[in-house]
C-alpha cells in the first residue's frame, strides 16, 4: 500500500530523468570495424555468443537460432572468441 | 498579552515548553514523515535523539537509517523520497559541509525533502555555536531555505516546509534553519495544534517521480548540455513559483492554525518607517525590541526580517530599499573577501529601487558572540543619527568588533570606509 | 511583568531541568518564558550557568542573560567559584541552597535567601545515582523568595515532567523547601 | 539451482546502442543482474563507467529504474531507498548497488561499511576493472601489484585492496565473489543473495579492454583467466560459512593453477612486469588462497552470532 501520489508537476518542468530505451547515444552499429557473421550450418544453439555480448546485440528466432542486430552491434568479437565450434566470423567491414 | 492559546486546551491545541530541537521532532512527527537518516552534529543532536526516541517507542511511525555521515544522512534522505517517502534529515556546520555535494544532487533530482540545519560556525577554531555561514554557504544549490525567529516559528516552518516542497509548482527540496543553541537548546512555548488538523491541512506526499520497478524512471544520467541548462532554468521557475507558494502557504496557515507570519519576509514596523534593519534568526527578536525602544523615543524604525533567503524576497527588498531614507543590514556571515550576506543579496534590488537609501552593512554575532537588543538599539541609533547629520552614505562592511576588543580594531576595514553620497 | 533568573550549579546538578521547569511553569499560568543552558563545554562537577526568563508578554529577545533579577545558587561553594553578586542586578534576589547561618558579601540592595536542600534530599531520601538532589528544592525556595510562579504551578510542572513516584517526590520537596526557606541578609 | 540459458525470454536484458565500449564488462555483467533479477530490482548508480554508459537522456542503455547517485553515497542511498519502499509496504523490490572498484574500495567504502554494518536489505555489486577507468585509468585500492595506470607509470607498487575479505569481516550474511567470465556462477549467487535478508555483497571480477590493454572480444576469456591462475578465486560466504565455488574449486591446488603469465601477457597494463614482479604476484595468491583455506576451515562464530541476533 503505498500513499504517495505522483503528480505532474504544474510549472515549467524539466527534471532530469530518463527511461530505459534503446539507442541512447544513436546506432551504434556505426562504431564497428568488423562485424560477426554467423555461420547457421555450424550454429549448435549453444547461446554463448548470446550470453556474452555485452550489448544485447545478439538475438534469439524462435528456434533459438542467434542473429545479430548491426544496427547496435560495436563489432567487439567477443560471440566469435565464446563460440565453441568456430560458427561466427569476423568480417572487415568499409 | 497572555498566552491565549494555553487556556484554549479544549480545541486540541497542546501547549509543549519545547527546545527549538524538539520542536522539530514534534513538527516531523506530525508531518507523519517516513524515513528520517541522520548523523548527529553538536548542535543538532537532540533532533535526532528525540526521533529515535519517538521511533523506537512507536510513537512515530517511521524507519530511523543511523547513517555513519551526513553525506550518507542526505543520500538515504534522497533515496527514501526518490522511492516516494516523506524524507527528513538534519544537521548544522561541519555535517552541512560535508553533505554539500548531496545538497545540490538532490535539488537537481526535484524531489522534495526538508532539512533542518541548526546554524553553527564552521572550524577552525572549533566552534559550536550559532553563525550562518553555514546555512548560507547552501544559497547556490535550488533549495528553499528558510530561518526561524523563535521556537514557534521553527515547528510552524517545519510543517509547512513539506507542503511547500511537496507542492506540484515546486518540486524542490527545503531547508528551515534554527539558530544554535539560541533556539535549538531554548525551551519555550510551542503550540502543537491537533494531529487531525493537521492532517486535513497537509495533503498526503506528491513528489513529480518515483523510482520504482513498474516507473522504470532512470535519474541523473548524462543530458546534452542545453538540457541541463533548461533543467537550471526549469529551477529557477520553481524558484519564482514557490515565492507565491510560500505566500500561499502562510496565509493559509494562518487561517487553519492562527498564526501568519508575513511570507518571506516578516515586516516588524518597516512600512512607512524612514529607517530599516534587514536581519534574519533569532537575534531579530532583540532587533525588534531596539527598534520598539527607538520607537519610543520617536525615531521612524523598523525590522524586516529576512525568513526566507531562498527565494530571495526581491519585491519585499526593493520596496524597502525604495521607500527607506536608511538600511541598516546585520549580518551574522560574512563571505571572505566579499561582505555579508543579506547586504549582498540585497545590493542586487538597488538597481531596482526608485531610491538610493543609506546602507550600512554589518557584521556581528560570529561564532555565537552575543548581540543584543541594548547593542542593536546603539548600533541602529548611531546609524540614523550618522545620517541625519551627514547625509547619505554607502559603509557596506562595518565589523561589530566584541566588547573585549573594541578600540583595538578598525571596524571598517581599509578600503571599506564610509563612501558618502555627495562625494559622487 | 518581566523577570530574568539565572540559575548557578555545578555541571549535573539540574540547573538546566530547573529553569525548563520554571519556564514550563509560568506556560501553565498562562505566561510567556525561555528557559537555556548556557552555551559552553560542560564537564560533570564544573560550575555551570542555566537562565530562565518569564514575563506576561510574548518575549522578543534571545540573547544572553548578563545581570538577572534572581540568581538560584544550588550550591553555596559556588560564591567561591564564581561572582554570584555580580550576575544579578544591584537589587537584585539570590536564593541559595545552604546551611541556616550561611552569610557572604553581597552587593548593596541584594537580599539573601536560605534553604538546606541537602537537608531535604536527604530527610526525603531523594538522590540520583548518589547525588542528593537539590534543584526541584530551589524551585520551592526561588518561588517563596520571589512569586514569580505560583507553588502550585511548580508541582504541577514537576509532576509531570517526572510523570509517578519521582515527581510525587520531588514534588514534595519542592514544596518542604517553600515551606523553610528564610530570608538570611 | 543451474542456469539454463534456454529458458530465459527473448527480452532485452540490457539495451543495446548503449555508451559502452565493446567489449564491456559493464555491461555484460548488467545483463547477468537483469536476468537473475528481473523486474523487481532497482539499481543505485555512482559515479563511474556506468553512470556514462546509460548514455543520454531521454533515453538510457541499461534495463532498469536508477538512482544515479554521488560517487561516495551509493550504499546509504540504496539504504534509504530499502527504507522508502519499506515503509510503503514494497518489500518485493530487490534495491541493488551498481558501483565500480573505485565507488567501492575507496570513496564508496564508509557508506558501504556504515549500511553493511546496519544490515541494511540490500544487494551491493561491485564491478571491479581494476581501476578508474571512467577518468582514464587511475589506479584504485581495487589495482593489483604491478599494473599500469595513468597515475602508475611504471606500475602500482601495492597490492589489490581485498574488498570481499573486508565485507566477511563485517560479518554480514552473504558475500560472494564472481567473474563475468562466469556468468551462470554469477547469476546463481544472485539469486541466492536475493533470497537472503540484510545485506548482502557480490565482488564481480570485470577486465575492460580500454584499460588492461587487450583485445576486446578477449574479455570472458581474460576473466576466466584471472579465475584459472587462481588470481580471482570464486567463492561464497553464506551466513558464517565459506566455500569455494566450483569453477575454482580445481585452483585450490597450486600446480593445477594455469601459470600466471598466461594471465598477465595478454594485457598491456602488465607488458613491462618482470620476472621479480611476476613472483611478487604468485605469492600474492598464494597468499590468498592461504586466507581462503583458513576461513573454509574455520569454524562458524559467524553463524552462531547472528543467529542469536535473530537475523
């Protein structure tokens, strides 16, 4: 039971607050120098890649086959380092 | 006049003999405040002694955080409100130093939690006693700040400080300063009026946010720099809004609990009257019985005190400065290398001013030198004569050197003498 | 009416309880009163300062007391420690917790008065953690020397300020205090 | 109870296009707090990487309510918060401390001793890099013998402050030491210190690339690294008792330790170490782990303690 009431503030306001959203300093996909590409035919779904990626750039279909969103990606190359049978590559990018 | 209100037991008004300190307790305690974290500091101590007390004993219900310094006091404070708490915290000098930085995060985070700060010196020497350096050293930061004259006023502004932060047009944190031992150590009549009452006057907490898992809301992470800059005017506004809440505030307090006390100011024979002593605390009451004595003796005199330096009275302060012949400011502060603070902040309404007053600003009272009305009555007499006599003059920073010392030191320092008028 | 009193004791004493009492007191009839300590490091056995003052008008000032009307000494050592005379005014009242045939060097226009709180303390068999306690006596005494409160609103203070047996007692020596205190300069 | 990566949702557990740079620990170990956490927890920020990371408001790049906070006040703001939601009947929401080596072991450490010693209910993570890198990479209490900061030319000429050894003194009832090498290690002991009462610490083991000098898809393999040489051993410390958690048990024996130079010569904070200082280090876990072996062996006073505190 909480009693506090939220109340929208009845001045000009600007309070320095923020929601959790993607993209909060752009598309970081613009940083990358390499970006990993994976090899579905060697892909076993073991999720390492997806469990390491620091930035939640690695990402699940419904079968738990991974994609990568480049948009995000920084390219760091940790999912080819954790893949266990060698199923990501890093490709040179511009 | 007899205390009145002593003999109207049947309304459920309490008369309590009450420290300054206690009468915080008292004032938190029917705020119905939640959270309180403190760390205790001479002069400041029995507040939170007493909230213990009234914790520990069920009299409160609220969780005590013993932090272990008072820049965890503030922070728990904030963390409390930011979870949407009514908050409390208190402290004097050293521990108000000491929490500077939190004082000025939680202005900028908006969430309104009030403060006490029992004024003290700031070291060294080591010093317990009362001085304003140390509640005005906070002036920068986007708290209200506010200062009590005598023990009533202290419960009346605590209470009123959570209806004025917590009031949607504002949305800023608050402090209300008691002087040092001269109110926090003072027992003297407080009326506490009655808990319903009090709870039909003060609304349940607002706050514009809290963080909580379902608000998702994220405070404090980097902004472009023309955000954070609107978000500095965006506290200024509240600033400029509060000075009507105040006033709001006051008059309605008056109305439910009979005692009004002027908004920002407090206006002790100052309209109309030729000479005027800006002043702020306790010792304004001492003022008040110069200026009554003068009075008497046929002078034009009166007192405004300064209750609020946060926002800053700019209306009441230009007024004064346009229709008085002469200013007497006395300050208990003294900013190093500039001059006191209450003749610094009002110099800024002279441009303002349809009139160009004499101004002498004083300063007396450090580290808790006691100044009384006998002394106010000769420092604001001689003011007056001075300027009948001679005309008028700019003397901004005049040392009320102590008794032992007098004639041993220049009261105005090289480079500060007396700037007449005429010689302009 | 306005009246200053400065209560001298040693740090422990109860000179601060005593003045809260009287100025709680003088709320009860109505008045207008502060009570403080004086502001300063206290050790325990130090000769300490406590000011109270009453009057029938909302009290301005908060600065010190320098000359009182009425000094309480709750100890009758203490005029060799400390310038008792020299805190009150030159007509002024100093009520001090002695032996009957107690006498010292007062100012021109002072008056003395008497009373044996030890004595009471320990008639009463009120002591704190083995302190004979004295300063609910002067209460007594200051207010048979100068009304400036009723008795009545002494005990009543005390009463509830020491809620059940301690306050009955000390209540009670209040009051035997009242009744014994002489006038001795 | 293990982890299974399978059963996790297809959610953002931390969000993407962040100010983190690659290879971040950061926010790999963000991650592992949202999916041992989920949505009940709040976090209390100080000042570091993190703060940064969230990158610019409106937005923010990690998944969760935060209090950002001073640098020195991380652990009494969490307090309060435990308090506030405390007193408004919100006993389900897990208050978490997010805070760097530095926030930790030096400027966060009154705070953190102040509400550890009050048994405040709150989880306290300390991601530890080793070092300021927020500010460019000074050196810390938490910096080891040896490494190169801006402020340690020629490497740092004390030992790792051992912040977790610290907490265990404060004799609260869960302390925990884990790597983002080991995420499931990690989230386990999450999940634990989420069901115990008081307060509770997590040391998380966190190499970054920009300031240890390596590559950085390298840094799991770095992390686990610092476990196998026995220079990070992972262990629990729960209500009085300690254990070595099983990715370390192995190290517990010297010759078994993958030798330290494996460790060292990826990074370029330890490229100019000699032979000298390399030793310096192997005493200093073998050191550790003498401490380690005497506080498993130890009796219990801890437990008993609380116990009759009733907590």
């Amino acid at each position: 039971m909480s009693n506090v009431n939220v109340e929208e503030p009845k001045s000009l306001f600007i309070a320095p607050v923020s929601k959790p959203a993607p993209g909060s300093v752009g598309k970081t996909g613009t940083w990358r120098h390499e970006k990993p590409v994976i090899n579905e035919e060697k892909c076993v779904k073991c999720l390492l890649c997806w469990l390491y990626c620091p930035e939640d750039t690695i990402l699940r279909r419904e079968d738990d086959m991974v994609y990568v969103d480049y948009d995000y990606c920084k390219g760091c190359g940790i999912c080819a380092k954790v893949c266990p049978v060698n199923a990501i590559d890093m490709v040179p990018e511009g | 006049m007899l205390l009145t209100w002593f003999q109207r037991g049947d309304d459920g008004m309490v008369v309590k003999t009450l420290t300054g300190n206690k009468a915080v307790a008292h004032a938190v305690k029917a705020a119905r405040v939640k959270v309180v974290a403190a760390y205790p500091i001479t002069p400041q101590t029995t507040i939170v002694e007493t909230l213990a007390d009234m914790i520990e004993h069920g009299e409160m219900n609220a969780k005590m955080i013993r932090v272990e310094s008072e820049h965890s006091a503030l922070a728990a404070t904030l963390g409390a409100a930011a979870a949407g708490a009514r908050s409390f915290t208190a402290t004097s000098s050293h521990g108000l130093l000491l929490m500077h930085e939190v004082v000025w995060w939680t202005a900028g985070a908006r969430i309104p939690v009030v403060m006490s700060v029992v004024t003290r010196a700031i070291g060294p020497p080591w010093n317990i006693h009362v001085d304003h350096n140390d509640i005005w050293d906070q002036r920068d930061s986007g708290w209200i700040i506010s200062i009590a004259e005598n023990n009533q006023e202290v419960f009346d502004l605590t209470l009123q400080a959570f209806r004025i932060s917590e009031d949607p047009r504002v949305y800023l944190p608050m402090i209300v300063g008691l002087d040092g031992f001269i109110l926090s150590h003072t027992v003297a009549p407080v009326d506490i009026p009655d808990q319903e009452k009090i709870d039909q006057w003060l609304p349940p907490r607002r706050q514009p946010y809290v963080i909580t898992p379902e608000s998702g809301v994220v405070m404090g992470n980097l902004a472009a720099d023309e955000d954070y800059y609107m978000m500095r005017y965006s506290i200024q506004t509240a600033m400029v809004e509060a000075k009507k809440v105040i006033s709001e505030v006051d008059d309605e307090y008056g109305e439910v609990f009979g005692r009004k006390y002027g908004g920002l100011v407090e206006c002790f024979h100052c309209d109309g009257s030729k000479y005027n002593i800006v002043i702020a605390g306790s010792w304004s009451g001492d003022a008040k019985e110069a200026v009554l004595k003068l009075r008497d003796e046929g002078y034009s005199v009166g007192v405004l005190r300064v209750r609020y330096f946060r926002p800053w009275p700019d209306e009441e302060i230009r007024r004064l400065l346009s229709t008085s012949k002469g200013v007497l400011f006395i300050d208990r502060s003294i900013s190093f290398g500039g001059k006191g603070h209450l003749l610094t902040e009002a110099m800024t309404n002279l441009a303002e001013s349809t009139n160009l007053p004499a101004v002498r600003g004083v300063i007396a009272g450090l580290g808790g030198v006691d100044v009384g009305a006998d002394e106010f009555y000769e420092l604001t007499k001689s003011f007056i004569d001075e300027v009948e006599e001679n005309g008028p003059f700019y003397d901004p920073l005049y040392w009320h050197i102590p008794q032992v010392y007098r004639g041993k030191y220049p009261e105005r320092l090289p480079g500060y003498g007396k700037f007449s008028y005429e010689r302009r | 009416m306005y009246v200053e009193i400065v209560f001298h004791g040693r740090g422990g004493q109860g000179g601060v309880t005593a003045a809260n009492i009287l100025a709680g007191a003088a709320v009860r009839e109505g008045k207008w009163s502060q009570s403080f300590p004086h502001f300063g490091a206290e050790r325990r056995g130090a000769p300490v300062r406590a000011y109270a003052r009453i009057s029938d008008k909302p009290i301005l000032r908060h600065s010190q007391i320098k000359t009182a009307d009425i000094a309480v000494v709750l100890d009758h050592e203490l005029f060799d420690l400390v310038d008792i005379p020299g805190s009150v005014k030159d007509n002024g009242v100093i009520v001090v917790n002695a032996p009957r045939d107690f006498s010292v060097d007062l100012k021109e226009g002072q008056s003395l008065f008497c009373v044996n709180a030890m004595e009471i303390a320990r008639e009463l068999k009120l002591f704190v953690a083995g302190w004979p306690v004295v300063n609910t006596s002067m209460l007594g005494a200051l207010v048979k020397a100068s009304p400036v409160v009723s008795l009545d609103s002494i005990l009543a203070e005390i009463k509830s300020y020491w809620p059940g047996k301690p306050g009955e007692l000390n209540a009670e020596a209040a009051k035997r205090a009242y009744e014994n205190t002489v006038r001795c300069i | 109870m293990p982890v299974k990566l399978r059963d996790f949702p297809r959610t953002h557990f931390n969000m993407p296009g962040n100010a983190a740079c690659p290879g971040c620990p950061e926010t790999m170990g963000l991650r592992y707090v949202k999916m041992a956490l989920g949505d009940k927890a709040v976090l209390v920020i100080p000042a570091g990487c993190s703060s940064v990371i969230q990158g610019i408001s409106p937005k923010s790049g990690i998944n969760f309510p935060i209090l950002n906070i001073v640098f020195a006040a991380a652990a009494s703001a969490a307090a309060g918060m435990k308090a506030g939601f405390e007193m408004l009947g919100r006993d389900d929401v897990q208050v978490v401390v997010w805070a760097g080596d530095g926030g930790t072991a030096d400027i966060g450490l009154q705070a953190m001793s102040g509400a550890a010693e009050r048994g405040d209910d709150i989880i306290y993570i300390c991601v530890d890099n080793e070092a300021y890198m927020n500010t460019g990479i000074q050196r810390s209490g938490a910096t080891p013998y040896g490494a190169w900061t801006t402020t340690t030319w020629t490497g740092k000429k004390e030992h790792k402050k051992n912040v977790p050894f610290i907490m265990i003194a404060h004799d609260v009832p869960y302390v925990a030491t884990a790597s983002v090498g080991y995420p499931q290690d990690f989230i386990e002991k999450l999940r634990k210190a989420a069901t115990v009462k008081g307060f509770k610490y997590i040391h998380l083991h966190a190499p970054c690339p920009v300031g240890w000098r390596f590559d950085p898809g390298l840094t799991p393999e770095i992390a686990q690294l610092a476990v196998k040489t026995g220079m990070w051993p992972l262990f629990e410390y729960h209500n009085g008792k300690l254990k070595i958690s099983s990715f370390s048990r192995l190290y517990r024996v010297k010759e078994k330790r993958v030798p330290l130079k494996e460790y060292l010569k990826l990074q370029g904070r330890f490229r100019h170490l000699k032979d000298s200082d390399v030793k310096i280090l192997e005493e200093y876990i073998d050191r550790l782990w003498a401490w380690l072996d005497l506080l498993e062996k130890a009796p219990n006073p801890s437990g008993t303690a609380r116990d009759l505190l009733g907590k």
